[in-house]
C-alpha cells in the first residue's frame, strides 16, 4: 500500500515530541501542523484536507484519518479493511471504519449499519444507518447480539484534493471551513513544523467530525474492520491491552509489589512500591504522582482542569522539555501551596 509522508496534526506543546517520533521513523518532512488550541476533529480534520489540497493540486490522493492514541494489532487485517475502502472513498464516499466488537464495551459509541453499500466485487460496505451515543451496559450487549452495530473507531477514509470532506463541512458546518480557510492561507514555516493563522484558527468553533459532517451526510458507509483495535484514551486502557502478570498486574520501570493485583504500576525514575492494593493505576514522573483507581481514572481531566484553575506550574511548564537539539530537565521549580 503506497502512501505518502503523514500529515501530523497537533498541538504546539507537543511539537517536538511529534518531530522526534517522526524522524526516528524517517517519516519527518515538514509535515507537522501546529494548532494553537484544539479545536476537535473536524477543524483538525479540515486543517490536513486543506494542506493536501495545497500540497498535490493537481493530484486526488485519498486521505486516511488515524488517531494518535490508537493501537492496531493485527496490521494485515488494518491493511485489507483500508483497501476494501478504497473503492468507495475513489467513488465519493465518505468511509468510516466501524470495529467488529466482541463485548459490550460502554466506553465507545457505536454505529449501526444500514442496507448493502453499491460497490466492487470482493469489497463489503454498508450505508450508515446512525451513530449512537455510549450505551449503558444492557443496551451494549443488545447492540452485539444484533450483529448491526460496530463500534466507532474514529477512523476515516475519504477524498482529499478534490475536497468531498470539504464539500460537506462547507455544506453542515461553513464557519468551520472558513475559519480553517482562513488560517491555512497565512501560515508561517518554521523548522518542521506549520503554524496556522492563531487569530484565524481560534475563531473556529470547537466540534467532532461525527457531529459536523458524518451524522448528517448522505454519503456516509461503514466498512467492518476486526484487527484487534484498542482506543489507548486512558492510563486502564494501557492496563487492558498490556502483557499481565499471573497477578493481573502491569508493570514500567523500577517497581516492587506486595500483595498487589490488577494493577497498573508506572516508574519513570526511582522506585515506586505497592503493598495490599488492587485495581490501581500509579504512574510516577519528573512532574507529578498520580493514583487513581483503574476504574475511575478517566476521571483524571478533572483533576487537569483543576491544575489549570490554579495556576500551578505543572500546567505550564514540565521539568523535562524536548528540543531540536535534544532535551533538558528543570532541576527544581518554586514551590506552590496546597489546597
């Protein structure tokens, strides 16, 4: 499968983790779009539509929309979905990937799938009936024993020169395309990164791209992919996904633990233990402690949110900071009170 480098879409805090990630996979091409807030998907989305659209003009390559916090096992059956896609995405279609489930997760919404989509033989896709919100658990299992319900995996393919995404944000959501437009069409180069308009990109509203555009476009199929996908959103995902220990525990780092099960344990310098505990997620940095229980730890935005509220200097400055040149690491920091 032939693709070109990737379009990289994030927030300028993150710009040169993103920059090192991409040259240790020879993949760094001044390529990385820079957001000066987040806007949701469907700005983000817009924001690498455009530049494909500026980058081949002449050209009508599809664009395949992946989410950095995705984990894809089985990358033969990944392939095979995206190119049972191509067909319709090369026909107009705006293709999204719905995950076969094997249990009734109530962490994801879900798709239901509508009649047979017209298309190539040896190629399989469904017109989107409805995108539904996350199900408590009794409809979850109904929505599995179905067999019409994927879970929404966030992932897209579509055109991306000829601008069959863009048709439809400037038909359901214009002030979206505008405020993108505009931001795209005074951007500054800087190094490997591309920094769009600021004043221009947070005029844009905030909003997903299943709310913008696929819940209401007509041209909107669903192409079933089982490849051992995981959302990795949360520090419990990492548990779910990773190699156990015969006590259920998941272990980084320098870590000792007595009587302790079902446990994330996360060390990044020094030693962290844990004695008579389950169900925990502990995770050790340079800047913070957090522990949390594995079921609740989602929750932990609110405590970000709170950090922001106050003003502490974790917010907006991390002891370890990556570079061009490299990384440095801030030995000490004023000292805040408590709450």
């Amino acid at each position: 499968m032939e693709c070109e480098s990737p379009v990289v879409i994030c927030n300028e805090q993150h710009r040169f983790i993103v920059a090192e990630q991409l040259r240790q996979l020879n993949k760094l091409t001044e390529n990385i779009i820079l957001e000066p807030a987040g806007r949701n998907t469907a700005p983000a989305i817009a924001l690498a539509a455009l530049a494909a659209k500026r980058h081949s003009p002449e050209n009508d390559p599809l664009m395949l929309v992946l989410a950095a916090d995705h984990v894809i096992a089985d990358e033969d059956a990944f392939r095979a979905a995206v190119r049972n896609a191509m067909p319709y995405a090369e026909a107009g279609k705006l293709v999204t990937f719905g995950i076969v489930p094997d249990l009734p997760e109530t962490g994801y919404g879900y798709i239901r799938r509508g009649e047979v989509s017209a298309g190539e033989q040896d190629t399989v896709a469904f017109e989107v009936a409805q995108f539904v919100e996350k199900p408590n658990l009794e409809t979850a299992q109904a929505y599995v024993a179905s067999g019409e319900y994927y879970w929404n995996s966030g992932m897209f393919l579509f055109r991306a020169t000829s601008g069959r995404y863009l048709e439809e944000l400037k038909k359901y959501r214009p002030d979206i395309l505008d405020a993108c437009e505009k931001a795209m069409s005074a951007v500054d180069p800087d190094l490997d990164f591309i920094r769009v308009d600021e004043e221009a990109f947070l005029a844009c509203p905030e909003e997903s791209v299943d709310y913008a555009v696929m819940e209401r476009t007509a041209d909107a199929v669903v192409v079933p992919m089982d490849a051992g996908w995981s959302d990795v959103g949360s520090w419990s995902s990492l548990w779910e996904i990773s190699a156990h220990t015969a006590e259920g525990n998941v272990c980084h780092g320098d870590v000792i633990n007595h009587k302790t099960e079902n446990s994330y344990v996360y060390a990044e310098s020094g030693l962290v233990t844990t004695v008579g505990v389950k169900d925990l997620v502990v995770v050790q940095t340079k800047d913070a402690v957090l522990i949390a229980d594995r079921n609740a730890v989602q929750d932990v935005k609110k405590v970000v949110e709170q950090i922001k509220a106050d003003g502490r200097h974790e917010h907006r400055v991390h002891r370890e900071v990556y570079r061009p040149w490299g990384k440095y690491v801030t030995l000490s920091t004023r000292a805040t009170a408590t709450r």
